[in-house]
C-alpha cells in the first residue's frame, strides 16, 4: 500500500468518512495530459441511441451491457450515451455518458444536477486482461474530444480517493480535481468541498442509477 492509499485507509477508520474526489476537464482547457496513442487496430465507438447499440455484434453488446451498471438500452433511452473502445476485435474499454439531472449511488445515493453545458462521465471500465495499456485514458480522450466537437463545454467525474488506477486514468487524459465529495460510512453527505456553484450535488433517500 502506498503512503497516500494508507493514510487515506487510516482517515476512513478513524473518522467513519470517506472521500470522492471530482475532477473536470473544460473544453477549452489546454492538455496537460499524456494518454498514450491510439493504436492502430483501435476504433472509438459511440452509441447514442437503442438502433445504435442494437447493431452491435452479440459479444461486443453483451460485453458491455455487464458493465454499464444498469440496462444500456435505458441508459440510451434516458438521454445516456455509451462509448466504448475496441480492439483486435474485443471491446477493450468502457463508459457511460450523462447529461442534466440524475441520480448515482456512490459512494451514497446522490442527485447531481449539471449545467447545461456539461456532461458526466460514470462507469469507467476496462477489463482486467486489458489493463495497463493506456486503454481507458484513450477512451477517455476520444470520448470527450467527441462531445467538445458537439459544443459541450465541461465534463464531470467523481471518483473514490483510494481507486488510483482510475484517478491516473484520468489524469493523464487531462482531467484535474475540481473538489470532493465527503460521506460517512452510514450514507450521509458530509459536505462537497470546493465544487463551485453550478454543480448541484444533494443527497436523494432512493437512487434510479448507478456511478
Ligand atoms: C480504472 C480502470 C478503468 C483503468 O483502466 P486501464 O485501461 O487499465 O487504465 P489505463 O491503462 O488507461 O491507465 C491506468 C493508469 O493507472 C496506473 N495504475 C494502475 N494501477 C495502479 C495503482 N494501483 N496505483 C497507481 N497507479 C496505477 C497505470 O500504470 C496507468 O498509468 P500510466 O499510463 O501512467 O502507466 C480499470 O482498472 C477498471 O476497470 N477498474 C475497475 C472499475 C473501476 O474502478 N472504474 C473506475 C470507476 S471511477
């Protein structure tokens, strides 16, 4: 264990918390990224839509509906999108895309409301034979590159404090910490520290997704 995953580990036993950080990446935000290449066999996929996701190969719709935390189909029907990255013919990396006003349930069941110019990325996933190879930061980079292109202007993540492989993730696809969010063990919010207005984040008794 790391300094910083032990001294998280610590805070969390002592003080019954835990810790969510938020990152963002703004459109217009120069890089300061390094995600790896895109490799050559690699195609980035978006789906937007049921007719979308419905033409995909059996495998390859199967593959990402275990990982999409809900039904894909109602995730696309609810305004979601997917993207997802495949290579030598596998589906190497994931995500989910959402817009507006839904629910998540972690680290507790939470409402986020997003401005209007603004997109949420949730279910980053890549499987384990496949990582370590940069596939989630090009997803990551080729995902929002997409929705920049369409006139989005900010995306959102919130990722626990002690999943380091995702925070790197992240990281090297630009995003940067925009603030936390604080809970207790027992599920209720503690406080979101340093998330701007603009970003509402409450929490809901019952939650309709997933993050
Ligand atoms: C998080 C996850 C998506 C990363 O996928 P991936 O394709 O392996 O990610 P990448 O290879 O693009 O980047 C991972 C980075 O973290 C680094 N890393 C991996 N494990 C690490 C660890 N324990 N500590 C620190 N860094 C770590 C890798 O070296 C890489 O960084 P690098 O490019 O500087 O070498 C994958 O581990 C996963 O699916 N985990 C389970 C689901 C999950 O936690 N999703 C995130 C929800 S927010």
């Amino acid at each position: 264990m790391t300094l910083e995953a032990s001294s998280l580990w610590l805070l969390k036993r002592v003080t019954g918390i835990q810790v969510h950080w938020l990152y963002q990446l703004g459109a217009n935000t120069p890089h300061g990224g390094q995600s790896r290449g895109m490799p050559a066999d690699a195609r980035h996929h978006q789906f937007i839509d049921v007719a979308g996701f419905d033409g995909l190969p059996e495998e390859h719709a199967r593959a990402i509906a275990g990982h999409t935390g809900r039904s894909p189909r109602r995730l696309l029907r609810e305004g979601g999108r997917i993207h997802a990255l495949e290579s030598n013919g596998r589906i190497v990396s994931q995500l989910n895309v959402q817009f507006g006003e839904f629910d998540v349930s972690t680290p507790i069941p939470l409402r986020f409301c997003l401005p209007s110019d603004a997109f949420f990325v949730s279910f980053l996933y890549t499987p384990p034979a496949e990582r370590g190879h940069g596939y989630a930061q090009i997803l990551l980079r080729h995902a929002c590159e997409a929705l920049f292109q369409e006139g989005y202007g900010r995306a959102f993540c919130h990722v626990r404090s002690t999943n380091l492989a995702s925070r790197q993730a992240f990281r090297r696809a630009g995003w940067r910490p925009a603030g936390g969010i604080v809970s207790s063990l027992s599920g209720r919010l503690v406080g979101t520290p340093g998330v701007g207005r603009g970003l509402g984040i409450s929490p809901v008794s019952a939650s309709s997704g997933d993050a």
